[in-house]
C-alpha cells in the first residue's frame, strides 16, 4: 500500500523538516512499514510530500493507532492537505478493490 501526503507549508516554517523527519522516523519504526520518502516540490518550495509504502492497509491503520504515531507524527499529519491519502498498487495483472470509498457508511 502507498500513502502519500502532500503538505503546504508556509515559507520561513524552519522547524516543518524537522518536524516531518521526526514523524517518518516514528512511522518507519511500526511494524508493517516498508520504505518511505520526504520531498519537496521543486517548482513550489510550499509544497512537501511524505511518502510511505506499507505491506498492506492494515499495517498502516494499525501504525495511526499506536501511542508513538499519536504524539509524533500525527500533529504533522494532521497538517497535510485535505485529499485522500492512501492507495493501492497497480501492477499489471492485479485485481483491484472495488471503486467504493470506504469511509462512506
């Protein structure tokens, strides 16, 4: 599963990098986790992007859950733009999740 979260981030914000490495840091160290990334736009300096590769969903919503993700890197998460964020790999040949958003009820 990959996740991407886009963030705009106002010039002269020092302590964001950091803020983001911290939370990449604290997402890397939950079981689950595959690789990941920080960026920055190159055209738009405002614009960062955190991205993290999971082994599946629920490895990502069970790393939301733990008390380590809650205090470090959900206050900067909580900054990215509001869009949806995770998604599934297409590889040739795959079956795909059915195209119903799962946070309808």
């Amino acid at each position: 599963m990959l996740v991407v979260n886009r963030f705009r981030v106002p010039e002269g914000d020092d302590r964001f990098r950091a803020d983001l490495q911290r939370a990449h840091e604290t997402l890397a160290a939950r079981p689950g986790y595959v690789a990941g990334r920080i960026g920055r736009n190159v055209d738009d300096p405002t614009l960062w992007v955190l991205t993290t590769t999971w082994r599946d969903v629920g490895s990502y919503r069970r790393a939301l859950s733990s008390y380590e993700v809650k205090l470090d890197a959900v206050p900067v998460l909580s900054r990215a733009l509001d869009e949806p964020s995770a998604y599934e790999p297409v590889d040739p040949g795959t079956v795909l999740n059915a195209g119903v958003p799962r946070s309808l009820g």
